[in-house]
C-alpha cells in the first residue's frame, strides 16, 4: 500500500490493543515507515513485539515493522501521539477512555477501529463525566480496515484489507480534518455523514452474532470450518438479512439511509451478488477465514451488547419492531449465561433515553 505523502517520522501514532486488528495495523503503519507507540493492557500479546522489536506481517502486506515504543502504560503510549488509534474490542472502549483522559492534549485525535454502534458518543460521554478539558476530537470507523488475525507471538497476517471505510467525529465539522490525517496513511479512509451514520452502518452486528449462534454446535464440537463460507449457508444468510433490514429500518427512524450488507460488500471488498449468500461467497478476503473455538468470543460477547443491543433499543424508544435481533440477543444471552440486554449500550446507558430526533441531531453535529 502507497501513502499518499511522505512519512512523519517526528510524530508517532499510537495503537491501543495488541489483538488481532491493533497488531496488523502497528506492524503494517511501522512497515510503511512511521514511528508507532503500542499499548497492550497485559503483557500476553506484546511479548513477543518486545522480544524482536516488532511484528512480523504476512498476508496482503509483507514485511517487519519495528515499533519504537512497546508499553504497558498509557501515559507513554499516548503522549505526543497526533493520532490515537483505539483497536480493541467495544466493551473496552470505557475502560480505554478512562484510562487515557488523565493523559489527553489538545489536539489529539482519537479513532475508534470501529465503534461499533454508538462507541465515539459513549467514548465522549466517559471524557465529559471525567471532566477532560483538552481539545481532543473522538471519532469512529465504520469498520475495521483489515481482515486479520495473530498467527504467533509478534506475528499477524492480513486476509485482505478494506477499499474504503467511512469515518465520522462527534463534532461533525470536524470530520474533515479527521480524514486529512488519516489519508497520510491510509487513503481507503473516507468521510461519514455523522457518527449516527457510521453507528448503523456497523456491518458486523449483521454478519457476526447471527452466524456463531446458527453455527453454535459446530463452535463448541472444536471442528474447524471457514467462518464466513461454510457457516454461512443460504439459510444462515436468511437470517442475516432478516437483521439486515432490521438495522436499516431502525436507522430510517433516525432519518439515515443506512447501507445494506450487500451494497457494504461492493464499497468495502468490490463484491456483488443478487443474494447476501452469493455476495459472501464471492469475498476473497472472508475465504479462509477459521470460526471461533468457543462461543465467549467477541463476535457476541462484544457485538451482541454493543452492536445490537443500542439498535434494538433505539428501535424500540422509536417504535420499530426488531424480532430477529431481539431473538438473537435472546439466544446469545441463554447461550453465554449473561444478560446481554442489562449490561449493553442501552439508551439509558448512553444518556439518551427520551430524547427527540432533533436532540439526538444536535448531538451528532456537537452542538449538545
């Protein structure tokens, strides 16, 4: 991959997370010659980046990105950092926003990699309630930029990488400036209408949940099958674009044109299809793509209470019906003994409940 200018090497960005996604992105970022910071809360996954100097990438970028900073400590991690990279799973975006608050500077840049549905407004509200002053812009990717996974200690490969993802900051004229540093980077970057817009076009609340629940004997019998190929037949597919509509018409209340999972797959990966089934089918980056070994993994112990948990509450405080999604946090609720439902991104939780649709717009262009 190209950047579009030459690197800063003067001005480091830091990844927060060193799983899946924050390790491609840290060594591939490195590869292309700028200074990265990468924090890991534990020292599990960052290890072996300590042992070598940094991670080996394989896959659709080749290649050793020597990190300049391996760290446990926030504070590091983020200090003279422009750009703030958040690559962790939703259910540690409040714990990273308090973590990092006592340390933010004017001028800083967080992005979420992805929010999921409503993570930059739940990330800015933790920053108000710990009472940050500095000017720092909070911001969320529609979707993660890789398809990746950690292949050993220091180690990732990258399946295949996004061709374009939209961005939105929670002071929407903001968007802009967002998107001009994140090009220097990666051009696949490109401006979202608002983080409301961005929050419903969260493409994995449709592929993620769905597919481990129909897919659940399989999971715990430990049989390796390809996630997105073999687990996602036709009928699996029904269901996925029962949830599909679901998702764009609670977004239609909100008065947002929300992308359908098949258009997502032509602006993202190029692919089309008459059918969702056909669509997936034809994604060379999903192809090779393992299931999970267990069902406590992130595709529902993250994407269930904070993907379709706020779209269902939005759903219901507007009075659009959402059955399907309403059955799958049911089921993801029964399957992992939790109360998916309690402890998600409720409106209640994000501090909205009650509010008119003008209210929530305000919200979205920061003038609330």
């Amino acid at each position: 991959m190209e950047t579009n200018q030459s690197p800063n090497l003067q001005l480091p960005i830091a990844i927060i997370g060193a799983g899946h996604g924050g390790l491609a992105m840290a060594g591939h970022l490195a590869i292309m010659g700028y200074t990265v910071h990468l924090f890991n809360r534990g020292e599990d996954r960052i290890w072996g980046v300590k042992s070598t100097g940094g991670i080996e990438v394989q896959g659709e970028v080749t290649g050793f990105g020597r990190i300049a900073v391996v760290t446990n400590s926030m504070e590091e991690a983020i200090k003279g950092a422009e750009m703030i990279m958040v690559v962790v799973p939703a259910l540690a975006h409040q714990w990273i926003a308090e973590q990092m608050a006592p340390f933010l500077q004017d001028g800083q840049i967080v992005v979420l990699h992805p929010g999921r549905t409503m993570g930059a407004l739940e990330f800015k509200h933790v920053l108000i309630e710990k009472n940050v002053t500095a000017d720092v812009i909070v911001s969320e990717a529609q979707s993660f930029i890789y398809a990746s996974r950690i292949v050993g200690p220091g180690q990732a490969h990258i399946f295949g990488i996004k061709q374009s993802i939209p961005v939105a900051s929670v002071r929407a004229h903001l968007i802009p400036r967002v998107i001009s540093k994140l090009r220097q980077f990666y051009p696949q970057f490109v401006p979202g209408d608002n983080i409301f817009k961005t929050s419903f076009d969260n493409i994995g609340s449709v592929f993620h949940p769905a597919i481990c629940i129909l897919n659940s004997g399989w999971i715990e019998d430990d049989v390796d099958f390809k996630f997105y190929h073999e687990g996602a037949t036709e009928s699996v597919c029904r269901v996925l674009e029962g949830v599909d509509q679901e998702r764009i018409a609670v977004a239609e209340a909100l008065g947002i044109r929300a992308i359908s999972a098949r258009q997502w797959f032509y602006m993202a990966y190029s692919t089309a299809g008459d059918t969702l089934f056909e669509a997936m089918r034809k994604n060379p980056g999903y192809r090779e793509i393992i299931a999970p070994k267990t069902l406590k993994m992130r595709y529902l112990e993250e994407d269930v209470p904070y993907s379709l948990v706020p779209i269902s509450s939005v759903g219901h405080m507007f009075k659009v019906p959402t059955p399907t999604i309403d059955s799958l946090i049911h089921l993801a609720s029964v399957l992992n003994k939790r109360d998916y439902m309690g402890s998600g991104r409720t409106v209640e939780r994000l501090g909205i409940s009650g509010m008119t649709l003008r209210e929530l717009r305000l919200i979205a262009i920061g003038e609330k």
